[in-house]
C-alpha cells in the first residue's frame, strides 16, 4: 500500500508553502509519527509527520515552492516489512554455515610465514601513498595562491605545503616570505629593506582586497520576506510614536524570590517576569481602551476583549503568539502558555491560528541584552510593550540614594488614534501596577 504525503493545509489565507528541508532521504525507512520534513510559511513554520511505517520516496526536493495540498512524497508501508521478511529466512542458513565453517577455520590456521609476507606486502605499498602528499603542480594551486607566488617570484620547490595532501596553502606562502625576509634584513642595504616594506604593504592589502570579496548569498525565508514587509508597512502606515519610563523592580525580585520554589511545586512552571507585565498591561488596557483598538479606514475598532501577543525570538525569525483572555488567566495559566508556545516553536508545530487575533504586543528585548529599544507596532495593533534588561542602578528613595534593580519600558504607539496624554499614562499605569504587584497577586 503507497500513502501519499501532501502538504497540509495551516490556514484559509495560506496557499503556498517552502519546502524547506527533508529529515529523511529518498528510500530510507521511516516510523509512523516521525518528523519527515519542514514546510514554511509567511507566517509560521511547520513539521509533517509520517503517517504510517514504510519506505520514504520523495518526489519534491528541497527548497522547491508547493501549492497547499500538493503531493511531495509518499510511503510504501509494504516494503520495509518485506525486507524484514527476507533477513528472517537468511538469517537461519547464516547462523549454520557458522557453525559448520568454525572448526575448518581453527584447523586453517595462517603460518607465521604467510603473516610475516603480509607485512612485507603492506611495507612495500608505503612509498605509494608518500607520492599522494606530494605538492601541488603549480597549476593545481589556488588563484590567490598562485598569483601571490607568482608576483613574488617564488621557487614553489622551497616552499613546504601544509594543506590536504600538502597542498601549499596561501599561509604556507606568508609564512616562506616572512622567514626569507628575516634571514636577508641584515645583509640587504636599506634600499632593499623599504623595498620588502613595500612587498609587504602589498600582501597586506591584497589580502585586505581577497577578503572583501569573500561574500555569500542566501535567499530571504519566507517568514523573513513576511517579517520585512510587515514591518516596513508599519513605518509607512501609522504615525508611530515611542515614549519611555522606568520600573523599579525591587518588589517583583522580592517576590519572586520569596515564592519561588512553593510556585513550581504547586504549578509545574516557574513564576517569571512576563506575567507580572502582562496582567500590569491588561489593567492598563481596561483603563486605556484606545491602546486596545486599531484604526479601520474611518472608524476606530474597540476590542473588548484582551488577547496579548508574546514575540517570541526563533531560529528563522520573530514570531509572535497570542495568549487569549490574557484577563481570564492566573499568573501559573500565562505562565504555562508561555512555555506551551515556546515548546511549540521549538518543535516546529505552532499554526497559524496561535498568530492571528491579538489586540497588543509585548516584546523583551531583555533576555538578549538590551537596555534600551523602540520596538515597532505589530499593525493592525496601535501599541506595543518594548521590556529591556535589569540594570542595579541608584535612585533616591525618600529623600535617600539607594541601589536599585531597574528596567527602561518602552510603548511605541499609533498617533492617529492614541494621544500622547494617554500613551504617557498608560506606561505609568503598568509602571505602577508592577511597583506594587501586591494586588495582582492576591489570586496566589
């Protein structure tokens, strides 16, 4: 029985897809369930399991554009059976023609005569394989090489290769011009000294010249095209505005720290940063509703609902999944749809449907370093959380300099719809609720 292998449909809008790599190659076996290749879209990318054991024929390469739906390869669940089949019925003829051949094998014993003409044999094929690491004809070198030896005048017979086979690599001739030059400096005048200075300058700049050319292309993925033009619309599109402030995260640390282990032990998950700010954002959104909508031509689109999106950073580019009725969830359910969307990235199994319906964006920048950013919207979103890396830094507290672990937030929000007043509020609101977390943690 053949089973065709189709590439799967991962949304209404999605009509195509890259197949962007093959786990298994043309005619090897493979188990129901295991991963058989990767298909990308604009927006996510994806992993196709087997659907049943057999032998892999693959009929679309690589890196080959396919329509959703079309036939990439196929599995003959018949022909690793068969193949066990046969080993089974020779293995019972191997296992006796074993038996009967171990007594005329200790009775054949090799003499020490045949062994020691072996050795002879193996002795007198040496010199064969000296003649392999032989250097390079001249014509055989590489154009930097033999342009470089050729400029310099250089007897390629005093020059020792150090390359595969003792191919003389561009090093090898550096290093022969260098130890001729310190041999010849004291004996050579001063005319000819500067005129070393000058072959030397020359080395040193065509390698500089060799290396600016040394360049590679690749093509854009297709989420990394999306990510590009999605990002270049949001520039065009709205009037994008970034205002700043910063958090004292003493208390978050606190708490944290306080209920670290008890946390895990109860929830399975580990009490991070980012629910603390997302139930910090949603507070903020309930009083600030023009940061939860978005501009529709001429009218402004209220969302009374709160589905936060979490950019995530992955191996092809930024992704950015939706937590759903952020306002619904405790502090261990945001936590678990982290790490749930995080695993998903990873394995390559996120859809399209855990990318589309957010009504906000946070981002942080933090986990790789960053102290300060302004992050661009996630259109049709007119705002967007830029989190940063905590610093201690001294700050007065009651009249007193004291150390303190500090965070730079930044909102980047759509101007055409939400005002400055209202940006600026909405960022000390979140700046207030994670100061004192107290009251978001009741739930706990």
């Amino acid at each position: 029985m053949t089973i065709e292998i189709k590439v799967p449909s991962v949304g209404e809008s999605v009509t195509e897809a890259t197949l962007a790599e093959w786990f298994k190659k043309d005619g090897e076996t493979v188990k129901k369930d295991e991963p058989l290749f990767v298909i990308e879209t604009d927006k996510v990318t994806l992993e196709v399991v087997a659907e049943a054991d057999g032998v892999l024929s693959i009929k679309i390469q690589a890196g080959e554009t396919v329509a959703i739906g079309a036939v990439v390869g196929a599995i003959d669940t018949e022909a690793a059976p068969a193949k066990k089949a046969k080993d089974v019925e020779k293995k019972p003829e191997a296992e006796k023609t074993s038996i009967e051949e171990t007594p005329q094998k200790e009775e054949k014993a090799a003499p020490p005569k045949e062994a020691t003409e072996k050795e002879k044999k193996k002795a007198e094929k040496k010199p064969e394989k000296k003649k392999e690491s032989e250097p390079q004809p001249f014509q055989a070198l590489t154009p930097s090489v033999h342009n470089l030896i050729s400029q310099n005048n250089i007897d390629i017979d005093k020059i020792e290769g150090t390359g595969p086979d003792g191919r003389i690599t561009r090093g090898d001739v550096l290093l022969y011009l260098e130890s001729s030059a310190e041999k010849t400096s004291e004996e050579k005048p001063a005319d000819d000294r500067m005129a070393d200075s000058d072959t030397e300058k020359e080395i040193a700049e065509a390698e500089t010249r060799e290396a600016e050319t040394q360049t590679s292309r690749k093509p854009m993925s297709a989420i990394r095209r999306r990510i590009a033009a999605r990002l270049l619309e949001a520039k065009q599109n709205t009037a994008m505005l970034t205002t700043f402030n910063e958090i004292d995260m003493f208390q978050v640390q606190n708490i944290r720290a306080r209920y670290k282990e008890s946390f895990k032990e109860k929830h399975g998950v580990s009490l991070g940063l980012m629910s603390f700010f997302i139930k910090a954002t949603v507070e903020a959104l309930k009083a600030f509703a023009e940061v939860n909508a978005f501009i529709d031509h001429e009218e402004i689109v209220y969302h009374h609902y709160y589905h936060i999106g979490i950019a995530v950073g992955a191996e092809k580019g930024l992704v950015v999944p939706v937590i759903r009725n952020a306002d619904r969830l405790s502090f261990a359910e945001l936590e678990q749809a982290i790490v749930d969307y995080v695993n998903k990235i990873k394995d390559n199994r996120l859809e399209l449907a855990d990318l589309e319906g957010g009504t906000f964006t946070i981002s942080n920048g933090g986990i790789y370093g960053s102290l300060l950013s302004t992050p661009i919207l996630n259109m049709p979103q007119s705002g967007i959380l830029g989190m940063h890396k905590i610093e201690k830094r001294p700050v007065v507290i009651d009249d007193k300099i004291e150390i303190r672990p500090m965070m730079y937030v930044a909102l980047s929000y759509d101007h055409r719809i939400v005002d400055g007043r209202e940006a600026v509020s909405f960022l000390k609101h979140i700046k207030e609720n994670v100061e004192n977390p107290e009251q978001m943690m009741l739930e706990m």
